[in-house]
C-alpha cells in the first residue's frame, strides 16, 4: 500500500484552484511516479464563501492558516497567497519551523527572506521548494540545481517578466501607444489589474536575486540592483531602435565581473537578430552562460495557471520522492558572499532620444555636452516635427562608463534647449 | 568525514579524457553539493600508451574493463565507448547485474536495448543514468522526467543533430555545396571521419527514440521509423526554400495522433520565421508541448567534450545524492506500449524539386501526374538552365497523404521527362 502525503493548500485563486485541478487530475501518474500519494487534505482562502467553479468538500476548508503549521495530518504546505509579508512569511516560517514542507510559489517572499527560510528548512530537514517562483513554464531552478550541476556559471539573463515583454512587443506590432498597450494587456489577462511592480522592473528583480543565488552559489543580494522598468519606453523608441537594428527588451542580467557580482534590471536594446529579441508575446527565455556547457537556454510560458502549475507539481514530485535537498543546492554555511561590482564602472553604449527645442545651434550645444563628457556619438538622427518647432535627437553612442552617462543626463536636463529629461537606453552586446 | 564514491571510466578518448579534467576540477564543488567524494580509481581504454595531455597514475589503468563490475572498489561506471553491441553492451549488462550504478553516453545502446537495461538497473537497485545521450548541453532527459514531470505530453520536437544542422546552415551562409560543406565540418571537428549515422538520419532517430519514451511514459519503440537524413539536399534546395520563405531543417519528430504514436525524422521546409529555423551551427534545440505548461524550449550545444562532460556530471550527481531513480522515471511494468500511427496516413504539404528535359509538354506531363494523384499544387517555379535544355521545376503542394506522395513520385520517376530521382521534403507547421 502507498503512504499518503496530506497536503494543505493556502491561497485558493486562479492559480490555487486551477493547481488543485491539475493535481487531481494527475493524482495517478504522480503516484507511479513518486511512490506516494498526494491527497489535499486542507484547502484555505480568504473567502471561502465565493463563487466557485469546483466544489471543495466543507471538511477541506479551513479558516485560520497558521494552525495548518501545528496540525499533525499535515505534510505539505503549499502557499499560494503572495507577498513578502503578511501571512504568506508567518505561515512559511511556521510551516518549516514545524517540520512541514513548504512549497511556493511567492518570488517576493523568496527574494526577501529565502536566506532565512532556507536556514529553517534545512534545520528541520524538511524541502522548501519554490520553481513557481520564476519563470513558471521553465524548469529554471530545477535545471541550474540539477541538470547544470557540473557548470560554473558566469552569467545569466533573460526576459523574467511576460507582462512586460507581452506590452513592448505589442507596442510593436500594433502601433499603439505605451498607456493602450496596458490596458489591452489587463484585458487579456496579462497584467493584473494594477501592474506596477512587473512595469517597474521589480517583479523582474526579485526573480533575478533568486537565480542568480543559485545559478552563483551565493547569498541572496541585499544589494539595491540597478532597476529601471518601461514605463518611459516610448512607441518612437521602440521605431527608432527598430531602424538601427535593434530591438528593445526589459532584460534581467547578473554576471560576475572581475569577481564582483553585478545584478541589474533595466530596458535593453539587443540586436533585432538575437535570440532574445525574437522571444515574443508572454514569453520568458532564460540564457545560462557556463563552463562546459556553453550557453543553455531555456524559454516558455513564465506565468498563468497552466505553466504555474506545472512547476508546482515538479516542487510536489521532488518532496513526495522523499529528497531532502538544500533549498539553493548548498548548505547555507558554503553558500558565498559576494562583493557587488560598482555599477558606475559598467561599461556598454547606449541610446539616448533628446527632445530639444528646433531652434538654431541646438545640435551644436546638444553634441558639445556629449564631447565634455568624453562621450563619442556613433550615429545620429535629428528628426524635427513640422508644427511645433521640436525635435527629437537620437544618438547611438560608443561604449562608456555608466557615472559618464549620468553625468552627460545631467548636463542635457539643464541644456535649455531640452525640453524633457532623456530616454537613456543601454545597449547590450548579447 | 564524507563517504568516498570510487569511479571507473571506460573509453578515454576526446571525450573521456576532457570529463575527466573536469571531473578533477569540480570535485570540491561535487562534494558540497552531493555529500559524497568521487573518486576516480579505474580509467580504461583501448590504447593505454597513446600519448596523452593528462597524466595517469599507471595505477589506475585496468586493461580488461569487463572486470571492473566485478569488482568491489568500484561504485559507478561510466561508459564512454559508444555502439549499440560490443564491448559498450556486455559491460553496461554486467554493471547493472553486479550493482554498479552505470552512466552513460551511448544513444545508440540506450535506443537499442534501454528497456532491457532499465529492467536489469531496476532489478538490482542501482542508477543507469543517460542525460549524456541526447543534445548533451541541454538537461533534456531531467526537465522532462523532473521539471515537467506534471505535463502530459502530446508533442516533442527539435533539432537533435547538430553535424547536419551546421551544415545545412553552413550551406546556406557559404553557399558551398553538400561536400564541400562536409570537408569543413570535418576539419573544424564537427562532423566525425565517417558521418554516415550523422548524415542519414539515425543519430537523430536513436535520440528521439529515447527522448519519446520519456515524453510518453512508454516502452522504447521497435517500430522501423521513418528515417531520412540530408544527403540529397542541394544548395539550390536551400535557396528555393529562403525565396519561397522557408528554411530546411532536418528536425525529428515524436507525437500521439488519435492515440497512436507518430516518430520521423527527416528533412523539413520550415516557417524561416519560427524559432527552430534560426537555431543555427551546431546547437540543439527541442520543443516540448504539454498541458498544462504549454510550450517548453531548451536549447545549447548537443555534442562535444563540454557539454557532454556538463550532462555525464550532472548524473553523476544525481547518483551521489542517492536517489535510486527509475531510468525511464516510472517501472517498467507501467510503461505503456503505444500503437504505431500508420504513417502512410501522415498529412501534410510538401516541396519538390524536378529535374526535367526541357522540351514542350513538359510542365503539362508533370502537372497532369499531381492531378492524378489529386495532389494539387500551391506554388510551382519553372527554371530552366540555359546551357543544357535542361529545368528544375519547384513545386509546393496543398496538405496530402503521405501514401499519395509515394505514388507521386513513383509516377514521376516514371515520366520520360523527370532526369532523375525528384527532391521531396515534407513542410512541417510548427
């Protein structure tokens, strides 16, 4: 007879209960696979009154989640509610701290406190897994953990962020403007209705602090990482950038560099043939640069219900075969710290659109401050509209120091002729 | 004090020599994230006295390595020999028999008797462990037992070979033909002295084999599957292919139509927009489509010392981390047989080129074959060469059987006009 594994479910959403469908549904391949069985034992939400498309017995609701930690017919804890704080970081700590496995998918609270909660998990001996956490439809975590073990990883980068990456390539194809771009994509279910941290860069930021702790054996970064989102990318960017032969992409990037740690989330133009700017839609792609393996890629759906799921249930499997693995693939104690590389030594070229007054000698004034700060142009398109005595400046500069180009924004800003601050865009040689 | 794991490798060529290096290099790392300290103790090798770059202690030399599985200083054995019979067979059988947890990179053996090798490995309790096998970058063979485990899987599909695809690609960006194209992939190390398994399909077959079984929870097939391989693609194939707006590639296939099961590798005229028609050179890519995640992308290097030695580590550390693991993730009892769809019955469009004498009635012989065969004809491109009274005549068809094909071009071989054998490629939506 196979052992049954209880398992509680706490956040019963869209993600929630499409995952304990998906269970149901597969409870007979996992338990060939696993040798156990997984029965949802305890399901909570916090409305347990709402309408639902699936009928959940009265005996699995539970109204208080944190008893769930204390409750002997418990194995498993999946937390589904979200949040950095709040009950989703009390009931993860008080799961592990009862020897219960935890299984999340919350890339907020993993950012912020999967040090700690590693600590507890491995103190206790208990899973804490969490491939949900990024990029849901790609086994990410796992393939870093697992699959590129023997792989001593120098850089990784990608597209964490669906929502975004759905609104650039929107903005692309249809023409249409940032703001449009936003609404459409909350009608479609591919913003929440207030999407501020994915456009921001944030929701991207949190994911790259995860991968990054483990694709570099390393502490999760304190570090404030460089984080700049798209809400200043402008359809005429995404044109201009289209005729230089680039394409703009909101990418997360962490590499070691001269063995110092540079993390950042920012808007990119990449050549319009590589492989990430060709990645559309919803889509997440992930490149893993190491040594032997060479560049891995992984690329699929990050988010919704179906690829949510899918990682959930990979977490399941790993606790039911009875592993026992360090959350970040080491014991805390051989986990490095590393030195964060000073981003005002990074080093690329970059895209700068200048709107200026067109008024005589601007571009003489324009170009002047880039020759004071030592930065070189390489292309230029001074592109003047008909009414209103503006124009727009776009100029492709040669590589330079970042506190350069800061300096450079700030000296345009107080330029008399610039109408509004610049959209400064970096260039990524990928 | 961490338990010593002692090691055997057998076949210590390019391959064998450079997983060692890493091996020694990654061995702290190993050891930290297993628990467990390997340790090679036996290398074996055809020719003990070529010189080489590393240098063996002459104590870990074993000549016959058929004794090592019976030997008790010895916990795992690596295969790195190659071939489906031979050596590589008796030596994986006696491991599993005697205990041995066997790694290996041999496609052509796990193709062949994978199942048989399961049963034995299963039976003993020990690990047969095969990541290396198919697109060695890629940790394939672990996302889809591991990372998907959650998907029911209805298609699986990529590049396997990355000797045709460099040059298919090659052909393309040098605009040299077949063999002058083969020369350079030899002398760049990308192609072996004798490519022949490269060449006609049958690398790429025995590698879907096992990717299939995975995918599909089922016995490795026996069916004869439909194999065709690049040799008769000529560089005027690949132009007319980009005019018309494809790309060909020679990709394999694995996917359950009306419940029967659908294998073929072959040449395909692919959308030169779609993301396999811009994986080029040596990479491997392949595509996994599953509920409820959707589709999965993994790409990277197939083959070669590296990411060969990244996949063979990998396994290894699954082994020391003591998971005894099914080698096809469920027992052998529970995986399925599955009907073999009846490929004649296959549907699709296609591309062919005719070589013709160039005399009148010829485009009316050749259209009125497609009509008896109720092919009909999308595009047709008639291009006659100036010197020789010669024409190719191209033509894309509208969706047909597979069976109707083999008529066609039975009928057309036949027609006094038709030179030689006509070019059929199948065109794949993807």
């Amino acid at each position: 007879m196979r052992e049954r594994i209880n398992i509680a479910i706490v956040g019963f959403g869209n993600i929630g209960s499409y995952f304990y469908k998906i269970l149901e549904k597969n409870k007979v391949n996992i338990s060939t696979k696993t040798g156990k069985i997984p029965f949802v034992k305890y399901i909570s939400a916090r409305n347990i009154n709402k309408k639902r498309q699936i009928k959940i017995p009265n005996s699995k609701w539970i109204k208080n989640p944190l008893k769930l930690s204390l409750m002997n017919d418990v194995d498993i804890i999946f937390e589904l509610i979200g949040g950095s704080e709040g009950i989703a970081k009390k009931l993860v700590f008080a799961a592990l701290r009862n020897k219960k496995h935890v299984i999340t998918a919350n890339k907020a609270l993993m950012a912020k406190y999967g040090d700690q909660l590693a600590h507890v998990a491995e103190k206790n001996k208990v899973n804490l897994e969490y491939e949900a956490s990024v990029a849901g439809g790609i086994p990410i975590i796992r393939s870093i953990k697992d699959g590129l073990i023997a792989n001593k990883i120098n850089k990784i980068y990608g597209i964490l962020n669906g929502t975004t990456n759905f609104i650039l390539s929107s903005m692309e194809n249809s023409r249409k403007n940032f703001s449009d771009v936003v609404d459409k994509a909350k009608k479609l279910g591919f913003a929440e209705s207030n999407p501020v941290s994915d456009l921001n860069g944030n929701d991207s930021a949190a994911k790259l602090r995860i991968l990054s702790s483990i694709a570099f054996n390393k502490m999760i970064s304190k570090n404030k990482i460089l984080t700049e989102g798209i809400q200043n990318i402008n359809l005429t960017d995404i044109f201009y950038a289209k005729e230089l032969g680039y394409k703009i992409k909101l990418l997360s990037i962490s590499e070691i560099k001269k063995k110092k740690l540079i993390e950042r989330v920012h808007p990119c133009l990449i050549p319009n043939k590589s492989y990430l700017a060709n990645i559309n839609g919803v889509l997440n792609a992930i490149v893993i640069d190491g040594l032997p393996v060479g560049k891995s890629v992984l690329q699929g759906e990050g988010a919704g219900p179906g690829p949510t799921s899918s990682a959930l249930i990979s977490d399941l499997c790993s606790v039911l075969k009875g592993n026992i693995q360090y959350p970040f693939g080491v014991t805390a104690s051989l986990r490095k710290k590393i030195e964060k590389f000073d981003i005002s030594k990074h080093f690329c070229s970059s895209y700068l659109r200048i709107e200026v007054k067109d008024l005589p000698g601007v571009l003489s004034s324009i170009t002047k401050i880039f020759a004071n700060n030592k930065i070189s142009i390489k292309n230029l398109i001074q592109n003047p509209y008909k009414k209103n005595k503006k124009a727009s400046i776009i100029i492709i500069t040669h590589e330079n120091l970042e506190k350069n180009y800061n300096n450079l924004l700030l000296n345009l800003i107080r330029n008399k002729f610039v109408i509004k601050k610049p959209t400064f865009i970096r260039i990524e040689k990928i």
